[in-house]
C-alpha cells in the first residue's frame, strides 16, 4: 500500500469503474480506479415497478436491491420505494427513456444524474478537493480530505499549462488547417507544414506533458480538424493521457437554445482524459472568471472541472440543490412533475408580474446616490424560506407573500433556501477579503477573491430564473412569482422611506435605486441604508455617490425614457455604464474603445459644468479618429463586426449587413449554427453592389477594403452618446468623402467648422 497528498484532478467513469486522476504534490500525476456503480430508485405501482425491476435484472442494465424508504420532495413524509444499482452508467442515459415509455406509470428517482455527480455524493468528495490518498496497484483504498468544500482560502494546485491555436477553415468537407501554435512557459512551437503538424504536436504533447490545454474555439473548430485530419492521413493523434477505448467521433454541429431571450449555441464538447481541454468560447465562467472562477463552481457543484466548464451556471446551481438532496435522502425526481396551479384571470394580473422598475427620469444629474440591494433574490429566497415545496403548503395558511398571498411554510426549512446560506455567505467572506487584499496592495490576491465571488454572483443570480424554469426538478412558478412579489413590495417601502427623509428617487430598477437630494452630507446616506434593511429585513449597500450622471433617452423615441441607458462616473472617478455602445458585443473594437475613451476623459470633470466645457477636446478626438479611418490606417481586426445568428445561416432573407452576412456564409458552406457568432467586416465594394457591402472575415482577402464611410457613421453614432448630455449631436447621415482631412487640434468652436461637428443644442 502506498500513500500520496495531493489533489483530485479529475474523475470519469469507464464500464463499472471510476477513473481518478491525482495531481500529487511533487508534481506527479497518478490514476487509480475505485469499483463504483450509482444507485436510483423508481417507485408508482407495486405490479409496474415489480414488472420493470424484472426488465431491468434481465437485459442487465440494473441490479435490484429491494425496496426502502427515501424522502418525498413535495410532501417531506417517507414514501416505499426500489432500489436499484446501475451496471452500466456510460450507457445508461440512453437505456433510461426505453425503460420510461415501457412502463409509463413508473417514476424514476436519482436516475439520470452524471455517474461522476452520484461518486461525489456518496463519496463526500468534490473535484480539485486537498486529500490524501491511499492506494495499491492501481487502485483507491481510501481517500481522506484536507480541507473544506466551504473553505475560502483554499490552494489550487500547481498545473502544467499550454495554450493551443490554429488558423484553417471548416469550409466545405475538408477540414484546412494552416498553421499550429503550441505555447507553454515562454516557449512557443509553430508548424507550417501540413505533414509535419499531427507529428510535431504529438511529440510536444509527450515531451510536455500538460495538464491543461488551453483554446479558444478548440471545440467548435480546432479539435475537429486535427481529429479529422488524423482519421484522413491515418495518423495516431492521441492528446489525452488515458488512451480511449474507442476511436473518437468527430462532430462539428452542437445545440442552438432559447435563454432569457437570446438565441444561443453550445460547440460539440472535446474533452480529454487524464488531462483538460478547456476552450474559452465554449466556456461561460472561464471567460468570465478564468481558472479561479472556474475551479470554484468544480468545487461547489461537485461536477468535474471539463463538464462544468461547458455547462451553464445554473447547473452549478442545480447541482448544489441535488447534493444537499442527496445527502438528506430527499428522492430526486427525474422529470419535474409539479405543474402550475390553476389560477383565475384576476390572479394571473396580480401574481404573473416581474420586479419594479420607475423608468428614469432623462437627464444629466450630479451628485446621484446609488444603493444597492445586496444579492436581492437570493436573499428573499433564503431569508422568507421561498422554496418550491414550501409556497402554498398543505399545512400552513399565512398568506405571508406580499400582494398575492401565497402562503410560506412555517413547519419546513425549504431545500433551495437552505441550499443558498451557504453560497451568499462565501461571496460576502470573499468580497470582504477581496477588499482587505486591495487595501495592502496584493494583487494576485485581490484577482483570486475577485474571480471567486463573481463565479458565485452569476450562480446567485441564476438560482432565481431556475425557480421558474420549467424543467427545473426544484422548480415551481409560484415560488419564482412570490420572490417577484417581495421585491416589488421591498422597492415600494424604499421608496417610502426614501422620499419620507427629503430624497427624490429619479429611478429605480428591480434592486436597485437612484437618488437625489439637495446639499445631502455623506452621513446621512448609513442612516438611510440602516433604515431600509430593518425595514426591508434585507442587506443593502451604497454602490457609489456619482459626481454627474446621465439617464439616456430612446434613440427611437428620444422622448421616452431606457432603464438600462445611462452613464456617469463616481467621485472616486470610476466609470458606471449600461446599454450604450461601448457595452455592445456587436460595435467593432475601434469604435468601442473610441467612447471608451471620451468616457474616461469625461470621468475627470468635476462637474456637469466641467463636462460641457470638454466638448472642444471630444470633437477633436472624434475629428482625428475618423481622418484615421478616412485614410485606411486602422487595422482590420479592429473594424470586425461580431453578431449573434439569430436563426441558422441558410434561413436569412432580408438585405441588412447580417442577413448578407450570413448568407454569404452560407453560399461558403460555413458549418454556422443559429447562436453562434458571425464576423464581418462592412466594405467599400458596396459602392459598385450593395449586395458586396459586407465580406465575411473568413473571407476576406488582400483586396477587402473597409468602408470608411460606415465605420465614421458607427463613430458618430456612439460618440452622440456621449456629447449628449452637453446638448451636442453629431450628424450620423453618410458623410462625403474628403480627399485632403483636415487635422485639428483646436479646443473651442471656429469660425466656418466643418458640418461634421455642426451642434444642436436642445
């Protein structure tokens, strides 16, 4: 027997095992394997779960083990139900839904759940867990932790990175690669030739021997040409350290899904065994939070790190739920069987509403005060006990729930309220850290606590949505309409209170407010917050005091107000912005760090006044970014437009910039999916066919040219934005060309001043 410290690098299942890989502390890697099949549990019918156990036993998917008692969700009583151990888990999601429509009155619970979530529940392990390990011949013994799922100052281990690119195509049928870049440690590896790039990889891969490789587009492009090129020249490409079993299929085409309305899409996965394959795009924490991030929702959600990767934060969420579940014998149901509550025509108006927004009042403001509900929903969901199984119970009528009365129940502590505690109280021990880390000036530190407690603002925030969506197994609309409703009625008392001490609330947005008050002193504002938290019994904090703040009107209908339209910046001169161009994901770079950058020059006006009296230096900049374009010399990279494909490629038919776009792609036989990103750049081939005015930048050539004409009218677009509040408008119509721009440096207004910056004050 032999015993090693280190840290649970990854698991998967193969057959009835589960595979383990250990970074050990000097640096080694070790993979044991633990015997492990999950169990699950069906229930309904005595003579239907007696005739589907039977099924089970004879096709050799399942082994009964008699019948026991496990926890209702719904009801919290035990309830008799089979047990069962699954003999084949990597097939079993595929054998499940044929055993389902056979026996339809049969209910299956813990069924579906990933092989490696069931061994990390029973277990009480967690990926990336400090343990020790005891093991013989290749295989686990046993394994002790050495610190807490919980804990905040945990250590990573220490891991060989390389960073992977390539530049080629998926145009048509056969895959092109025409470069590999192989980075590690201040080293990088270039192949240029075709028949030297599998060979050369491979031996890097063998000679380094990463942990993690790292891309971005890995999945959805990078992987798929090497394995494909592989298969076609017969080369033995093998990048992960446990060899397969089988050859690897290569799949080009993922999933398109609707969320919180957006069109998204989700790249086929290309994970590796016995080391990760992690791709930035196919990522939502990684690109957000990178590793730290990342390895704080492994840890939490108990999922190992190269699936959660690829999941979205909810599951992380979802997962926590199902542990707390699992641990206290709560039977999982494997679909959500729980339907809406029928309701007349009256309550439906009362109780199908969001939370409260006060549209803005249009305008430029000083000395704004902004307060912050802290985690709002969450906390509701956590504080009032809001919890599926615990809105409108058999057992108890309080009518506790604010305007629809729904009752809460006052016998039951809720699963997802309990599940929560411990999440809202990590991210205040990390924001807490994080500040004390900014007050000594640790930088490494202040990134990690960062990257920690933003990972769980987004589960945090995803934990709400999830109680309304309607395969959530812990979810139930009335829950997701009575946190609704609390917030609604906690805005409504801030509100009160607020204007009851003299403030003037000019807007507030589900939870948060803005408010004004003449002469204010900076005291009042703890008095106020105190106030507002004893009375809404939830935590709300001061986000910031703005020395000048804009609410933007609708550039649609400049009379009526946006909710999420405005800048500022707060005394300390940090920039606050929402809804303009510089937060777009589809304004080329150029443009965006052009508003960027008035924005940051605005931010060191002390004042409104000070703001207007800068416009001079504004129309400046904007004079010699647009003789920049005007005369090619910006880069094309920096002109890309990036859009979401709203419907698949082939779908389009309109003549916008888009819908060329995506045709073009298309018409190139670009494997693009609805969801996924389209790049292009806007041409001055349009001048001669506006069918032309767009070419896909994988498409483009020595001869694309963008137009500059489009780009300065993007320019003026977003730099209207900021020239706003100082009654200025740039006209946004197509400007002439001009052979010979004129430079400028001037800070007032002249005499004769060129149309472009011709001003309209309102």
């Amino acid at each position: 027997m032999s015993t090693t410290t280190g840290w649970l690098f990854d698991l998967y299942a193969r057959g009835n095992e589960m595979v383990l890989w250990f970074a050990e502390e000097g640096g080694g890697r070790l993979r044991l394997v633990d015997p492990f099949e999950p169990r699950a549990f069906l229930g309904g019918p005595a003579e239907d779960a007696a005739a589907c156990l039977r099924e089970l036993g004879r096709r050799g998917d399942a082994a009964p083990e008699g019948w026991t008692e496990r926890t209702d969700f719904w009801t919290g009583r035990p309830r008799p139900v089979a047990s069962i151990r699954v003999l084949r888990a990597e097939s079993w999601t595929r054998t499940l839904p044929r055993h389902a429509e056979r026996f339809p009155r049969v209910a299956w619970y813990n069924a579906d759940l990933l092989p490696e979530q069931c061994y990390c529940f029973e277990r009480d392990v967690y990926p990336l867990m400090r343990c020790r390990v005891e093991h013989e011949a290749g295989r686990l013994l046993s394994l002790a932790p050495e610190d807490g799922r919980w804990a905040v100052d945990y250590a990573a281990p220490p891991l060989r990175t390389a960073e992977l690119s390539g530049e080629g195509s998926l145009l048509g049928s056969r895959p092109r690669l025409r470069s590999l870049t192989l980075a590690h440690e201040g080293r990088t590896v270039t192949w240029d030739e075709p028949g030297e790039m599998l060979g050369g990889l491979q031996r890097a891969l063998d000679e380094l021997d990463p942990d993690v490789i790292l891309t971005s587009g890995g999945d959805s492009f990078l992987f798929p040409v090497l394995f494909a090129l592989a298969e076609r020249t017969k080369f033995p490409f093998r990048p992960d350290r446990d060899p397969l079993p089988q050859p690897r299929e290569v799949r080009t085409d993922g999933r398109s899904f609707f969320s919180y309305g957006r069109i998204l899409y989700q790249a086929p996965e290309y994970p590796l065994f016995g080391r990760w394959h992690l791709d930035r795009k196919n990522s939502f924490t990684l690109a957000h939070d990178g590793m730290e991030g990342l390895f704080e929702v492994a840890r939490l959600a108990r999922i190992p790190v190269q699936r959660i990767a690829r999941r979205s934060i909810g599951t992380g969420i979802s997962s926590i739920q199902l542990g707390m579940a699992w641990r206290e014998g709560i039977l999982i149901p494997w679909k959500k069987t729980a339907p809406e509550a029928w309701k007349s025509a009256r309550q439906l108006l009362k109780s199908d509403r969001g939370g409260l927004v006060y549209a803005p009042e249009t305008g430029f403001y000083e000395n704004v005060v902004e307060l912050d509900f802290v985690a709002m929903y969450p906390s509701i969901m956590s504080r009032f006990n809001v919890s599926p199984e615990t809105v409108n119970c058999p057992c108890c009528r309080n009518e506790r729930v604010p305007e629809i009365g729904y009752t809460i129940c006052e016998r039951r502590a809720g699963l997802v309220s309990r599940a929560l505690r411990p999440i809202i109280e990590k991210r205040v021990h990390y924001k807490a850290l994080r500040a004390e880390a900014a007050r000594t000036g640790d930088k490494g530190a202040y990134g990690r606590f960062h990257a920690r407690q933003d990972a769980l603002k987004w589960m945090l925030v995803c934990c709400f949505g999830y109680l309304g969506y309607r395969n959530a197994r812990f979810g139930r609309i009335e829950a997701h309409e009575a946190v609704s409703a609390w917030s609604r009625e906690m805005i409504l008392r801030t509100r009160e209170i607020c204007e009851a001490r003299g403030w003037h609330m000019l807007h507030s947005n589900v939870d948060c407010v803005w408010i004004v008050k003449p002469d204010f002193r900076e005291e009042e504002i703890p008095a106020l917050s105190e106030e507002i938290a004893s009375e809404t019994d939830l935590p709300i904090a001061l986000e910031g005091i703005y020395k000048w703040l804009a609410f933007l009107p609708s550039r649609q209908v400049p009379d009526r107000p946006v909710p999420t339209r405005y800048f500022g910046a707060f005394r300390d001169g940090t920039l606050k912005y929402r809804g303009i161009e510089c937060r777009r994901s589809d304004y080329p770079v150029y443009i965006k760090s052009a508003q960027l950058a008035l924005l940051e020059h605005a931010a060191t006006a002390p004042d409104a006044a000070g703001y207007r009296t800068m416009v001079p230096d504004f129309l400046a900049k904007i004079e010699e970014w647009e003789r920049q374009l005007r005369e090619g010399e910006v880069p094309m990279e920096q002109l890309v437009i990036r859009q979401s494909l709203s419907q698949d490629p082939e779908d389009y038919t309109g003549h916008g910039a888009q819908s060329l776009a995506a045709r073009q792609a298309a018409q190139a036989g670009l494997n693009l999916h609805a969801g996924e990103t389209l790049s292009y750049i806007l041409t001055s081939a349009g001048d001669r066919d506006r069918s032309r005015r767009v070419r896909l930048t994988a498409l483009a050539d020595a001869d694309t040219s963008p137009d500059p004409r489009a780009y300065i009218r993007l320019l003026r677009r977003a730099a209207n934005t900021v020239l706003w509040p100082a009654g200025v408008t740039l006209d946004e119509t197509d400007p002439p060309p001009r052979k010979k721009p004129r430079r400028s440096s001037a800070t007032t207004r002249r005499p004769g001043q060129p149309d472009l910056f011709e001003q309209h004050h309102r």
